[in-house]
C-alpha cells in the first residue's frame, strides 16, 4: 500500500492488487475478532429444543457457502477501486448500450483482464452481487419451512434487507452519477462490512452447542452437522 501510494505521479494510484490484498487482510483481522467478542457475549447458541437445533443445524449449511461469496463480492470491490471501474460505466442494469461490453477480453494474457481491465472488474462485482443477493435470497426460502429459534429468523430476515439495500440502493445511486461521491462510496464499502458482520453473527448463532448443553436436552434425535 505505501508503495503504491508513494509513486511520483500527478495522481498516486493504489495497486488494485494491494488494495484486494489489504482489504482481505481487513476481512480476516476483523472477523477473528468479531467472532471472538460473540464467543465472549454467547458462549452457547440458542438451543431450547432438539426441534430448534435440528432447524440450525440446516441453516448452517447453507450460511458458510453464502458467507463466502459475500467475502469474495467484498474483496472484487477492491478491484473497481483500484482500476477506477466504477466510473466506467454508470447505467445499470446494462453497460453502456451492451449488457457486456466488447472489450473485456482486451489485455493479454486473457487472465490480466480479471483483475486490471476496467470494464471486466465492474462487470465482475456486478456479477457477485446479484449472486450473492440470489443466494441470500436462496437462504430466506430455503429456511422458511424448518423450525427456527425466532431470533435466527429475524436474523436471516435482517440479511436479506441488508443485502437488497446493498445490491440494488446503494449501487444504483452510485452508477447513475457521474462521479461517485465519497458520502455514497463510503456507505457501499461500509454495507459490505455490515452484510459480512450479520453473516458471521448468522454463522455463531447456527454454530453446533458443547456436548454439555447438548446433554441437558432430551435425546430424541440424533443432530447432523
């Protein structure tokens, strides 16, 4: 980062490379951290009935995938950043004219493009972005018929409009301006942030309880995790 931030040039650029690799490292720091503070505050998941922990143990498998693209959509943010994508095009849903501009194939070699072209690196977040709200919305539906503690529904119904907020809101605002003020900006980072933060807390909350909380619980069935 000071590296690339140090150039002599009229306008310093940071490498997109060591903005992803600094904004991962971010991810990583901050979620040791927040799932240590949870692991302080709830030392056990919420686990009244067999029922309720058959139903999270279901959601766990489907949190951790989900939570992984959210990371990945975060860190490919770095990469419109680091190019100055986000200027680029500013339409949405399309590109432009296209739905898929003509030059993202551009640069050699062909695995440049990914992370240097300036039209490829919007199209990628554009791509994990409505991913990533699919698969939250997968989730949504897919828990709606198991039997929850109410406090995992509520926060899976918090994901969901966090991630609509920061799919469709947030970047909207951003693409139809000219030039993406810092106020927006900084709200579109600091979502990502938050979706990831209601995720991990997702991950604790669904997290399989200590074989002696489990012993206070009738032994009717057998949990699968």
């Amino acid at each position: 980062m000071v590296k690339s931030g140090s150039r002599t040039s009229a306008e310093p650029r940071v490498s997109p490379f060591r903005l992803a690799a600094h904004l991962t490292s971010v991810f990583v720091i901050y979620n040791g951290i927040f799932w240590t503070a949870l692991s302080v505050v709830m030392p056990e998941p919420p686990a009244e009935s067999v029922a309720w922990l058959k139903g999270a143990a279901k959601v766990k498998r489907l949190a951790l995938p989900v939570s992984i693209l959210v990371g990945i959509t975060g860190v490919s943010g770095a990469f419109v950043a680091g190019n100055d994508a986000g200027r680029a095009f500013n339409t949405f849903p399309k590109m432009g004219d296209t739905w898929v501009p003509a030059d993202i194939f551009s640069m050699k070699p062909l695995l440049r493009n990914f992370f240097e072209n300036t039209s490829i690196a919007q199209l990628d977040h554009r791509v994990l972005g409505t991913t990533t709200l699919a698969a939250i919305g997968g989730l949504w539906f897919s828990t709606q018929k198991l039997d929850l503690h109410p406090a995992i529904r509520s926060l899976i119904g918090s994901i969901v409009g966090m991630a609509a907020l920061q799919r469709l809101a947030l970047p909207v605002s951003i693409l139809v301006g000219i030039t993406v003020p810092v106020s927006l900006g900084t709200a579109h980072q600091d979502g990502v942030l938050t979706l990831l933060s209601l995720m991990l807390l997702l991950n604790h909350t669904v997290r399989r309880p200590s074989v002696s909380l489990l012993k206070t619980l009738p032994p009717v069935v057998k949990i699968v995790t």
